[in-house]
C-alpha cells in the first residue's frame, strides 16, 4: 500500500507538504461527518408466551446485555404472557409440535433413551396431557441445571435489557399495566419500537 509520503515523493517540498495537509483534513472532516458508533445492538420480537418458547427471547437478550450489546425486546401477543407478574401458569404443549414430546427426565437408562411418538390424537384426548409434559420440561430444565424464566428474564433486567409491551396487544386481550411487572421499559405501538429496530445490527424474530 503506498502512503501519503511514498505518493508525494519527488515533488516540491511546499507542495508535498500542501497535499499531505489537504490530505489530512479531507480525511479529518470524513470521519468527523460518520456517527459515532456504539455497543453493537439487537432487537427481538417476543410473540409466543408457552414454556419452552419463552426460553430463547430470554437466553439471547441476557447473552447479548451481558456481552455489552445494547438489546430491547418488543413483546406482542402470546408474547405478553412473558411479562407478567406470576410466570408459574406458562406451560408446554406437546400437541402439533413435531419436536415434542421430550425423552423422560427420569428413570433407568434404558427408558432415558425412548423417543415418544405419542399420536396427536392421542395427546389431545388424554386429560391431563399438557399438564404432564410441562411437569416433565420443568424437570428436565432443573436436572440440566438450566435457570428458570423468571430468572433469566431477572438477568435481562439486571443486565438493562429493555423489555417492551405492544400496547395494541395490551389493548385487544383486555390486560391492564397491573398484570404486568413494573420493570416494563415501555407501552408502545410497532411504529414507535420500528425506528429502534431499523438501526438495530440484529434483528430477530421469535
């Protein structure tokens, strides 16, 4: 790469000297007129409020505050149920999910190791059913080791991650801001929370 004294060599002393100063401040001003570039940053769309899907909006915003990442969460929808005061009524529903149900928790090795493949309509028609499942990811999440929710949500909030509601949703399900928690950094609509995401360097949907 040749540098500025490399380009100038041969010429005029003064006008060497002129260039490389004419050079200098075009850069100057260049850099001058770019904003000034912060932590990175990222926003999530919470819009489920089950069990396991509460996990990723949750895992990500705290990895990413802890990382020195500038994060807010838009929560809408199904997604409010993850700001709620009481998180102990989130459960699991194996029905339509192929992923599911998980291996038991529980047991000999043997049993461990199965793969159930429990009909759908056998998972609807079963009383008790979901219940049962949620009892059995809770369990598999403290066997793990894995924190809980409203832990993880607690690390958001200590880490300064902006937990926003969609004030439509609030609307339309008939919620008030007291069956929330009081740490909700904002009631907004998509056109005030759009503006943050369009400068966001990541944006997820989930």
């Amino acid at each position: 790469m040749t540098t500025a004294n490399e380009g100038t060599a041969g010429l005029d002393p003064a006008l060497a000297r002129h260039i490389e100063e004419l050079v200098d401040r075009r850069v100057a001003e260049r850099l001058a007129r770019e904003p000034a570039k912060g932590p990175p940053s990222m926003t999530i769309i919470a819009t489920k409020g089950t069990l396991d899907w509460a996990y990723p909006p949750f895992i990500l915003a705290s990895t990413a505050s802890a990382l020195g990442w500038d994060v807010s969460v838009f929560f809408t929808f199904y997604g409010l149920n993850l700001l709620r005061r009481d998180l102990s009524s989130l459960q699991v529903s194996p029905l339509g999910n192929p992923g599911m149900p998980m291996k038991m928790p529980f047991g000999p090795q043997w049993l461990r190791g199965i793969d159930w493949n429990i009909p759908n309509i056998v998972q609807a028609s079963v009383p008790g059913f979901e219940a049962a499942a949620t009892a059995l990811m809770k369990k598999t999440l403290r066997d793990r080791g894995v924190a809980g929710v409203d832990e993880l949500r607690a690390a958001c909030l200590e880490g300064g991650v902006r937990l926003i509601a969609c004030q439509m949703t609030v609307d339309l399900f008939g919620f008030t801001r007291e069956d929330f928690i009081p740490e909700v950094d904002q009631y907004c609509g998509a056109a005030t929370f759009l503006p943050t995401a369009q400068t966001a360097d990541v944006n997820l949907f989930i």
